[in-house]
C-alpha cells in the first residue's frame, strides 16, 4: 500500500485541537483511497520550552528532515514571549527546509456567509503567494542608546535577488493554471530601497510572461480593494510581511480565520513542505474546544494534494463543502454551537 511518512508537530493551544480533527478527517481519506499515512508526533511546543528550556531539541530540525510531509498546529502561547517561541521553532524550520513559499488560498465556501454582503463563491477566491524565507523577518538590527533619551532600534530588511525573483516567478507560473493574473502588493512609495528592488524583479519577470496579467499594486490601497472590490484580484505576491498581514484580511473576508490553510512550500522538493492553518493558538478560546478545524483541515487537503493524493484531497474538500453547506454542524465562528470535534467528526463522516 502507498505510505506516507508523516510528521505532526500539534504545538500550542487550539493548534492541538484542530490538528486531532485534520489527522481523523485525513485517516478516513486514506483508508478511502487505499494509501495510509505513518504518524509519528513531535513535542515541539511552549509547554517543552517551559519545561526544558527550548521549543525543540537541538537536533529538532534533522528529526524531521527525512519525513514526506508535516502538518504543524500552532506555534506561541501567553507566558513564552513570541520572538522567542516563533524564532525556536516555526521560522527556522521554514528556512532550514527552504520553504520559501507560503502559499494562501482563500474561497469564500458554499454555506459560508461573509462580512461583505451579497458576495459569492466565485467573486471571492484569492491567494496570497507570500514570501516566507527572508524580507522584514531578520535578526539584523539592535537596540542602541539604552535607556538613554536617544535610544533607538533598527531593523533592517533583507531582499535577495534570488529570493525575490524565485517568489514572482512560483506566482507568474501559478496564475498560469487559475486566472492569468498577478498583482504584486509593494510600497515603493515609502520604502525606498527594498520595494523598489522588488518592482524592479517583478517587471522583468512580468515581461516573460505575456499572457499574465501583471499589476503593481500599493499594498495600503489593496488593502482597501481586498474589501470593497476583491472580485477583480486572484494571485497576490508579496514580502514575508506584507503577504503576513494580507493572508489574515483575505481570511477575514471569505469566512475568518477558522477558515484559511496555508502551506510552506519547498518547491524543488529537496526537503519536507510543511501545512498548518493560517491562523495561530488562539489563547483566548483554547481549551474550550470550539476552534473551527476547517483552516486545519484544508491545510491537510494541500498537504495531500502536495503528496500526489489528489482524488483524496478532492473527496476531502467536497465533505468540507457538504457539511458548511448544510449547516447544521457547526462552531461557534460560524455562527452555530457545535464543538471542535463535532465539525472534524461530521466532516470525516461525510466522506
Ligand atoms: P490567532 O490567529 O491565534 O487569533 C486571532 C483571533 O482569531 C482570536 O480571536 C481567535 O480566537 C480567532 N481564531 C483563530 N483561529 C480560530 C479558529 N480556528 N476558530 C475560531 N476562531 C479562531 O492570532 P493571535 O491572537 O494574534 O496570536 C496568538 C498566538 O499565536 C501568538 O502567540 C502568535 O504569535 C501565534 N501565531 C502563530 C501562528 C503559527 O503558528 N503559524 C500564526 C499566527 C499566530
Ligand atoms: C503566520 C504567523 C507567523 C508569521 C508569526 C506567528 C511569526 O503570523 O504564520 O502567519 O508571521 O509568519
Ligand atoms: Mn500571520
């Protein structure tokens, strides 16, 4: 039988909840599709730091480097500071598998009502391309003049050549199998070095593909569009950042964030890609058991479509699609008062 080497890294807060569903709901896939995917679960988490000092063990990245795929939970709870949970373990796994693409669809379900009004499931399908390896998440910088009157930080931004253009270009080829549009989200009217640099990339890969339609957009304004006209949007590429911060308004606007996965992608496959919701642990409703697993789920439905299992990540899709569309399960996000488990069962069972 076709087994897939898994590793699931659940993490922290509704990051462990969800990710119990997205594993039933994958199980019963497989057993479907006559594959089995092999688990094998990673500790990695705050309440390890809490406990030993460090998010993982120092050998926490070659552990996972021989695995087919990961499906991570959430990263970050109350008590660790951010930067230094984020920094322990979901960037630097990111970089050290060279995922360097974060890949963030988001379609406005059947079923599934929006904050726009009267928008539909074909006017509201977007995905943020968004770059994940280098840009404004750096460790360059400092802090100077402590505590003195004239103190300050810096942070610097890093944009590499390969890196920007490797981004465009996974965007261009992308738009070549949905819409045949990208729009590019800079600000290279107030940053002056970087976003020009990157405008600069994108046009040349522009003019390589003549049949995309390729558009320079300010990222304040496309935030504006993103709500008042995202009908006319598909492709969106973007910094680390800037592809951050869209991928959570494209969310909220197609269902919130119950609602979108997201995958860190190693395109030449020369190491594990790595699925997880857009979304992170939630503390103010973890342990409640009412986190919508959706997000987590199609997160899984990437990972298998990234595995070659496509009839299965269709099956998987269509019983998400069932089931909002009836509505008659459904977590409290959604407007319903069905727990976390409940959704992730009547999912798993509408197969
Ligand atoms: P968040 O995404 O965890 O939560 C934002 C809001 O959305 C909260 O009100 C939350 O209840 C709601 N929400 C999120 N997911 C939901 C779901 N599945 N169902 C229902 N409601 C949901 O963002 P935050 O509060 O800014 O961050 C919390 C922690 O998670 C922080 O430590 C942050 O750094 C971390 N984080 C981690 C990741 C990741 O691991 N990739 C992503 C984002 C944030
Ligand atoms: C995400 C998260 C992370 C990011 C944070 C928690 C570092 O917001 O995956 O979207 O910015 O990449
Ligand atoms: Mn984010």
């Amino acid at each position: 039988m076709r087994t897939y080497e898994i590793a699931t890294i659940p993490g922290d807060g509704i990051g462990v909840d969800v990710t119990v569903e997205a594993r039933k709901v994958l199980d019963a896939a497989a057993a479907q599709h006559g594959f089995a995917l092999r688990w094998t679960e990673f500790d990695y988490s705050c309440e390890r730091y809490s406990a030993t000092g460090a998010m993982m063990p120092e050998d926490g990245v070659a552990k996972l480097a021989g695995f087919d795929s990961i499906l991570l939970g959430a990263v970050g709870f109350p008590g660790v500071p951010d930067h230094v949970s984020l920094w322990g373990l979901l960037i630097p796994l990111r970089r050290a598998f060279s995922q360097y693409v974060n890949l963030r669809p988001v379609r406005l379900l059947p079923g599934t009502t929006s904050v726009l009004a009267n928008r539909t499931a074909d006017e509201l399908e977007m995905v943020i391309v968004r770059e994940n390896s280098e840009g404004e998440y750096s460790t360059l910088g400092g802090r100077h003049n402590a505590g003195q009157p004239g103190e300050f930080v810096l942070q610097e931004s890093v944009f590499t050549r390969v890196g920007v253009e490797r981004i465009i270009r996974y965007s261009f080829e992308l738009a070549r199998t949905r819409s045949k549009r990208v729009c590019s989200a800079t600000k290279s009217n107030g940053i002056i070095h970087t976003m020009p640099f990157w405008d600069e990339i994108f046009e040349l890969v522009a003019a390589e593909y003549a049949d995309v339609a390729a558009e320079q957009c300010h990222i304040d304004a496309l935030a504006a569009r993103m709500v008042q006209h995202p009908d006319r949007l598909d492709v969106i590429v973007a910094s680390n950042l800037f592809g951050d911060i869209l991928s959570d308004l494209a969310a909220a606007v197609t269902g919130g964030l119950g609602m979108a996965p997201s995958g860190n992608i190693n395109p030449e496959r020369t190491h594990p890609s790595m699925f997880e919701a857009v979304h992170g642990s939630a503390p103010d409703i973890a342990g409640k058991g009412i986190a919508n697993p959706v997000a987590q789920i199609l997160a899984a439905t990437m990972m298998l479509d990234h595995l070659g299992e496509v009839e299965a990540a269709r099956s998987v899709n269509a019983a998400v699609e069932k089931v909002l569309e009836e509505g008659r399960v459904a977590t409290p996000d959604l407007g319903g008062k069905a727990t976390t488990e409940q959704l992730g069962t009547a999912i798993a069972e509408a197969l």
